[in-house]
C-alpha cells in the first residue's frame, strides 16, 4: 500500500472516529434531553394533580359548608318542627284562627300551655304585626334576670331571644321568631325545656346557641 493512500485512509477513519463521537454526543445529548423533559412534564404532571386534587377537595368542603350553612324557608321550617315533634313524641295541638281576618294556623303546646306557640299566617304583614305587638306589649320575657341576649335579622329570618336565671339557678329561654309569614314563640324554664327549644330550634335551621 503507497503512502497516498495511508494517508487517505488515515484521514477517513478520524472522521469515522470524530463522526462517531459527534453521533454519540448528539444521541446522547437528546437521550438526556428527552429525559428531563420526560422528568420535568412529569413533575408538572404531579403538580397539577395535586392542585387539582386539593382544588377538588376545597370546593368539596365549600359545597359542604354551604350546605350547612343553607337556611329553611317558612314551610320547611315547620315540616321541620312537626317532624320534630313526630320523632321524639313532643305533643302539640293544632288549631285554626276563628276570623278569616287573622288567618293563620297554629300548632302550640296541649292545654294552651306556653312552652311554645308556632302560627302560619296567611300573609307577611300579619306575621309582622303579631311580632311587633308581642314586642311592643311586652312581659314576654323575665327582663330582670336576663345573663344572654341573642337577636339576628339576617335570610329573612328576624329572631329575638333570652337566656334568664333566677336567683336560685334556675336557667330559662326566651325566644320570639319570625320567617316570611311563620312565627314562632318559645318560653322554656328549667334545663330541660331550654334543650328541647333548642333542639327544636336546631331542627328549623336555627343555632340560637351560637348567635351573640
């Protein structure tokens, strides 16, 4: 073999050499390449999941809470308190108003007793006028021995109520409400009526316990 062709030979095969690292180089390069992007779309893969995860999770809490938070309306106010009473053998009697003028029906303790008085009336303006004479009357409540008052008027719902206790401890609840046409009056006096006023309170949508 001349030495013309060594040499033509010798420069060829560094380029085949050179070729083959440049090659490797370049698929080696695009292997890492592809390899961080795989890494990084997938990291970003993660992340979105988790924000939509922890999205998914906060507005399952929102539609909980405002569930909850959901108030009555008139109506289901009261299929409230009668289921109430159904369910835990509360005793009431119902009764229908003598004039077309006054228009309500009303469910209250038997014997006319005054643990509570609940009225529907036939319209807003009577159930207004009802609350704001018992107000205006007054009585209707012991204002001497008054340890917590409650009065919201927020959804419609204008409520008023009172946590008395006499001198010897003994612990009472007071409360005048009124939703739309619905109004409902509770007079409770010992532990155990004040807890089932406020369990049938609850039961209507409504926390007294809560309300400052």
């Amino acid at each position: 073999m001349n030495k013309n062709v060594q040499k033509v030979l010798a420069v060829f095969l560094s380029c085949v050499v050179i070729g083959g690292m440049v090659s490797g180089c370049k698929s080696k390069e695009k292997k890492e390449s592809s390899k961080q992007d795989s890494t990084t779309t997938s990291a970003e893969n993660t992340t979105t999941s988790e924000t939509e995860g922890t999205t998914a999770s906060s507005n399952e809490e929102t539609d909980a809470s405002e569930t909850k938070k959901q108030k009555l309306s008139p109506d289901e106010m009261l299929d409230a308190f009668l289921k109430y009473c159904e369910d835990n053998e509360v005793a009431y009697e119902k009764s229908a108003s003598v004039s077309n003028e006054e228009g309500y029906t009303r469910y209250q303790t038997p014997q006319n007793g005054t643990l509570f008085v609940i009225d529907r009336y036939s319209n807003e303006e009577l159930a207004k006028k009802t609350v704001k004479d018992v107000k205006g009357y007054g009585g209707w409540y012991e204002e001497d021995l008054v340890k917590k008052s409650v009065k919201t008027d927020e959804d419609g719902l204008d409520l008023e109520g009172y946590y008395c206790q006499d001198p010897d401890g003994m612990n009472m609840l007071f409360a005048i409400g009124r939703k739309e046409q619905l109004v409902f009056q509770f007079e409770a006096i010992g532990d155990e009526q004040v807890k089932l006023v406020e369990d049938i309170l609850l039961s209507m949508g409504i926390d007294i316990k809560s309300i400052s």
